[in-house]
C-alpha cells in the first residue's frame, strides 16, 4: 500500500492534469480582475477556513508583491480584521460578516473574489449578493459543481474535484496565476 503522501500525489496530480480546460477561463478572469485594479477600483477577498487563508494570501500578493518589484495593488482580505468579524458575527450573524463589509466598502467599479470549496457558504453567498447591490463585479473561486455561487458570480472558475484538500491546492495555482495575469495585464511583469 502507497504512503498517504504517495496517495496525495497522486489524487493532486490527476487533478492538475485536468485544469488545463480552465485556461481560457482563467485567463479571461484575469483581465476582468486586472480591468479592476486599471479603473481605479479595488478587489476584495473572502473565504471560510483554508478559503481565508487563500483569500488572506492572495490579497498580499496584491499589496505586497507577486513576482516583480511595483507599486502596490489595492486588495482587501475581508476575514482579516478580527474586530469587525465578531462585531457583525456578534451583532448581526455570521452569515453577515463579508456581506456588511462588501457593503461599507464596496463601490461600483471595484471586485470581489469569492472563494468556496463548496461554493454553499452562506456568508460568501451573502456577500456576492451585497456587491451585486453596490455593482462590484464578483469572481467565485469554487470546487465541486460550483454549488449556489456558480449561478450567482459574475465569472467562475470551478475546480471540479470533491476533496477540499485538493480543491485548495488548486485554487492557489489558479489565485496565483490569477496575479500573474494582473501583473502582465498592468504591464509590471518581467
């Protein structure tokens, strides 16, 4: 029997090998998302659990630096201010916490990338809708069938897959790829 790391590969590498049908899709993501930041606009991240740290990640790779030295990028992990998650989880629901702060700070022009494993979280469900009120474009970043948010974002890409390990593995490739798209559209690649 295979070690469980030896099974992990395996299952990771079957997947990769068919995320090359989501290249268009990624790509076109990528200009939406680059389109954005060009306009003056902002983008904003969210997610549950592994999805918060992604959206936490690649967030920074915005305001931080991806692959090459430029000015920093406007983008927003909205599960990172612990104030004001408990603040709306405590005083209104958990399942307000992005959409409050979507509402606050979301204005027409700006993004959301919305990433679930499951694509049925309902806070993330909820602030999808909140900026489709405030004319924020929405990406879903999502795994399975794509769940609720496929029918709901603007733009999806689906890592069709159902062990959320795996499905988080490749949401960071797309999520990195995805500034490295930004970073090229925005002419600051190398």
């Amino acid at each position: 029997m295979a070690s469980l790391f030896l099974q992990n590969l395996a299952e990771h590498q079957a997947l990769m090998a068919t995320l090359g049908t989501l290249d268009d899709t990624i790509a076109d993501a990528g200009r939406k998302l680059a389109d954005v930041l060009r306009g003056g606009g902002k983008l904003m991240f969210c997610g549950n659990g592994g999805s918060a740290a992604d959206a936490q990640h690649l967030a920074s790779e915005l305001t931080g630096r991806f692959i090459n030295d430029r000015k920093p990028l406007a983008g927003l992990a909205l599960n990172t201010d612990s104030s004001a998650l408990t603040c709306i989880g405590n005083d209104y629901s958990f399942d307000d916490v992005f959409a409050r702060q979507v509402s606050g700070l979301g204005r027409a022009g700006d993004g959301l990338v919305a990433i679930s494993t499951s694509g049925n979280s309902r806070n993330v469900l909820r602030a999808v809708a909140a900026a489709r009120e405030a004319g924020v474009f929405t990406l879903g970043l999502l795994g399975r069938d794509g769940g609720a948010l496929l029918r709901e974002c603007d733009a999806a890409i689906v890592v069709p897959h159902g062990v959320t390990a795996r499905i988080q593995e490749a949401h960071i490739l797309v999520g990195h790829t995805l500034c490295g798209l930004i970073e090229r559209e925005l002419g600051v690649a190398g």
